[in-house]
C-alpha cells in the first residue's frame, strides 16, 4: 500500500512512517499543504494520512482541494483520505467528514488502529466487505499478511506480498511494472530495474505458473476466476 502522510511534526511522521513500513507499506511523508498537493499531483496513492493543523495551512484545504480535482488523472480525486488530529471537537469531525474525509481518528491513537482502519478504508475502496481475499486455493489475509494455498502457509517474503496483493486487489485489471513499483516503494527506494520481475518469478515458482499471468509488453494479472 503506498501511503502519504501529511504532518507537520517531524517526530509523529517519523513514527508512522517506521511503523507502516514495517508493515509492508511504502511511506511518503510532507509537512505541509503544498507538498501533500505536489505529491497528489505527481504520484498515485493508496492512501492519505491528513493532519489539520500544518504550517502551511489547514489540512481541511488539501482536502478540499483534493476532492475538487478533475477524475481521470492525478490529483485522483477519489484517493482514500483519514484525517488525523488533535482537534475534538465535534464540529470539526463534522465539518472534516463532510469535506470529504473517509475517517477521522484522534491523536493520540494507537498504531494499530490506525492500520486497521487503513485496511477498511482499502477494501471499501476496492467494493469489498470481507477482510482476506481468496482466490482459486489461495487465501491471502492483508492484516496478518499471510497466504495459505490449500490451507497450508506459503513463505513470502514482505516485497513478494505486496506485490500479490496489489494485483490481487487490482483483479482482473493489469498493473504496468511502473503501477506496481508505485505501490511498493517510496521516493527514496533504489529501484533494480528487474525487480518486479523477480518478485513476479518467485511468486509463481511458490503459488503455481497460473496464479499471475504476463501480458508482454503491458504488465501482470491475476485472471477473473472461472465462473466468477
């Protein structure tokens, strides 16, 4: 899951980047209004973490601007946003909530809540109600990021995860290796250009040659289930 959390105290960035990370998710952090709009504008993601109070501004314009953007290009107007603050206030979670967030969590919150509730705000995105994915013998459980084929565990590594599971969330759709390598890195990873093709391989070496399908030249897939 590629993640943008906007917040303007180095310390509380810092750690959620640590922490999402850890859990498989590619972080990229702004301390400010201008930078979380560049950043929408320059890259797809997942998901934004949105603090209000930012020295720039308030997290409410991003927000808002965000929302107003023209669908079919970056800024995606359509991009999951979960306001996170210290601001109580009732009126303040109305008038976010209304602006167009998808969640709202206050400070101080627990790290694993808010995975949680990032998680739920991944499937509503992706119109699904059931917390693991389950394809052909496959069972993939995004919170415990683990995988059973035929009920017995498979040992991915975290890349090789991640991969499967954005292209499991993206089915029947293909991912472009650019699409793919958006989701699993920040601005800040050295890239070997070869590296989604590895992960691909292995995948297939420990899930069966069926599981991702190549389009030459376009991408990967996981196909439509038959009857499905």
């Amino acid at each position: 899951m590629r993640v943008l959390v906007v917040e303007d105290d180095a310390g509380i960035a810092a750690g959620l980047a640590g922490h999402l990370a850890a859990s498989g998710c590619a972080v990229d952090t702004t301390p400010t209004v201008a930078g979380g709009w560049a950043a929408l504008a320059a890259e797809p993601f997942d998901i934004v973490l949105l603090d209000l109070g930012l020295a720039d501004g308030d997290g409410t314009t991003l927000l808002r601007r965000l929302r107003q953007a023209a669908p079919g290009r970056l800024p995606d107007p359509a991009t999951p946003v979960l306001i996170m603050t210290a601001r109580d206030q009732v009126a303040a979670r109305i008038e976010g909530l209304d602006l167009g967030a998808d969640d709202y969590l206050l400070k101080p919150f627990d790290p694993d809540e808010l995975a949680a509730r990032m998680r739920a705000l991944r499937r509503r995105a992706a119109g699904r109600a059931q917390p693991k994915l389950r394809y052909g013998e496959l069972e993939i459980d995004p919170a415990a990021r683990t995988v059973l084929r035929a009920g017995v565990a498979v040992d991915l590594s975290a890349r090789e995860f991640s991969v499967l599971l954005a292209l499991m969330e993206a089915r029947p759709h293909v991912l472009s290796r650019a699409q793919i390598e958006a989701k699993l890195y920040n601005w800040d990873a050295a890239l070997e250009s070869n590296a989604i093709e590895v992960h691909v391989h292995r995948l297939r070496r420990k899930l069966g040659e069926n599981v991702v399908r190549t389009v030459r030249g376009v991408g990967y897939y996981v196909p439509a289930e038959t009857g499905a």
